[in-house]
C-alpha cells in the first residue's frame, strides 16, 4: 500500500487547470492542514523534549538525521539554535544524506545509501551521552531508517518524526511522532504539506527543549548572540526589562560582559563579569536561577 504522502488525492483532478485563485486557495489550505496536523501530537513533543534534554543537560550533543527536503528542514532547525539560544555548534550534528553542497543528483540518490548513515553514525561517535531526531515524510527512508536503528543501538535517545502512520522510523524511535498532514494538494511533493507540518513540529520541539536548558527567561531569548547592529539593540532592549534599568547601564553592562545577556544582567545587579559566570555555571546557565542564587 502507498505511503499516504504518495496518494493521489481525487478532489485536486484537473488542478494544473484550475484559476489562479482557486489553485492558490488549495494550496494554502494544505499548508493550513500542514499546521494543524502539529496541535493533536503536542504531548509526544513534550515527551520529547524532556529525554533531548536530559541528554543535552548531560552535557550530550543534539543530532538530527534526513535526507531531501526533510533533511534540509532538519538542517535549518539546527542552524538557528546557535543565534538564537546559544547553543554551541560543537554540540549539534546535522547528518543530512549527500550533505548540503551536494550535486541535486547526488543529493537524491543518497537517501538510499545506508552504507553511509553506518559511516556517518561511527564517524560522529554517536553514544548513549547524545539525542537524535530522525526526520522522514515517508518514515522509510532508508539512510534515515539505518542511521535511526544505530544511534539506538548506541543507547541514544531516539525521536522519529514521519508524515506516514505506518512510517518504519515510529517503531525504531524511542519516541515515535506522527504528523497527520498528508496527503499533498500536488502529489508526492513532500516539500509542501509534510515539510511545513515538519518545520512546525521542529520549531516548537527544539524551542522547548532550549527552554528546558534555560535559554530563555519569561519570553526572552537571552542565550542569544548579539552578533549584528539589530541582535545587539535586541540585547540592550532585554537586559533593560529584566534589570528594570536604563538603556545606558544596561549597555555598559554588555560591554564588560561581551555581549552575553545573562553575565549582562547579573552584572547590573553588582556582580563583576567573573563572578556572574560562576554563578550561572553553578545554576547551569539558568538565568531564572542565577538571580535566586545566594551564597
């Protein structure tokens, strides 16, 4: 039986002759679909979030594993985490199938390649210290399948994420995941529902798992790394709230504190920069904690 992101979905004959704005309007309401295939699975991204974290709070790194377009959704999840949660990059492995510069050839044909996932997964010393999220629209995809079955074996925390309720990857995974988003207004194309539904899901799991590691307070991103113009009058505008300070203190206290937000504000409450590092090491880079510190 055919993966339901391969169905042909009757009610879309005749689509390539459709108006413009009736064409427009299916296509958007497969991105809405998309969407709100994401709310009914929150509790499985809550479940989770925590194993990631545990791992992560251990000092583990963040792995994620795809190949395509979900390859490519799982890439930029990763990408962002260092700007805007600081993040360490050393802490965070992409295994995209072909890898990013790749030929589109290439870059196709080696979600087939399980020979590579089993290098990629030695070469990266996957262990039981890390979290992988493994991403497929059909759930079968055998790169991504193989690289899932091996981090597990490693003793790993496993997430599945597939588009495909019968998808291979929800019984390797440790935590299975399935986004009821398919099937596609244009038959097969995995870029459109099953990658928005995919984006979505990513976004919210790797946000409250950066919660959970203490990178943001109240709704502030304060693990962010002020590295332009606009991110370092974000910063200057998210230290003043929570120091209840003026824009002035708030920026010589990023100054001495080289622009981390957290050593920022701890500095405007008397602390020197060195010792508002302790501190929050002590509170594992919890800044909600950090300020609760006495001793």
């Amino acid at each position: 039986m055919a993966s339901r992101t391969e169905d042909f979905d009757s009610r879309f004959a005749g689509l390539d002759q459709w108006s413009d704005a009736d064409f427009l309007m299916a296509l958007w309401e497969g991105q809405m679909r998309a969407v709100a295939s994401v709310g009914p699975i929150l509790g499985d991204l809550a479940t989770a979030a925590n194993g990631i974290a545990r791992r992560l709070g251990g000092g583990g790194r963040l792995v994620y594993v795809g190949a395509g377009t979900s390859g490519t959704v799982a890439w930029q999840d990763a990408k962002e985490l260092g700007g805007t949660f600081g993040w360490p990059e050393s802490h965070t492995i992409v295994m995209l199938a072909g890898g990013v510069q790749s030929a589109p050839n290439e870059f196709n044909g080696a979600e087939d390649d399980t020979s590579l996932a089993e290098r990629e997964i030695s070469q990266n010393n996957i262990s039981e210290n890390d979290a992988v999220i493994a991403i497929a629209a059909s759930g079968a995809t055998p790169y991504t399948v193989r690289a899932l079955e091996l981090a597990r074996d490693r003793g790993a925390f496993t997430v599945g994420i597939c588009n495909n309720q019968d998808g291979k990857i929800l019984g390797v995974a440790e935590t299975g995941i399935f986004l009821d988003s398919a099937p596609e207004v244009v038959a097969g194309s995995t870029r459109m529902g099953a990658g928005t539904a995919q984006k979505a899901a990513l976004n919210i799991l790797s946000t409250l798992v950066m919660n959970k590691l203490g990178r943001l307070f109240d709704n502030l991103m304060v693990g962010m790394r002020a590295e332009n113009i606009k991110l370092r009058g974000r910063a200057v505008r998210i230290v003043s709230h929570i120091a209840s300070c003026d824009g002035e203190l708030a920026s010589d206290a990023l100054e001495k504190s080289d622009f981390d937000i957290r050593v920022a504000v701890l500095v405007t409450k008397g602390h020197s920069p060195d010792r508002a590092k302790k501190i929050l090491a002590l509170s594992n880079g919890n800044l909600r904690a950090a300020l609760e510190y006495r001793n």
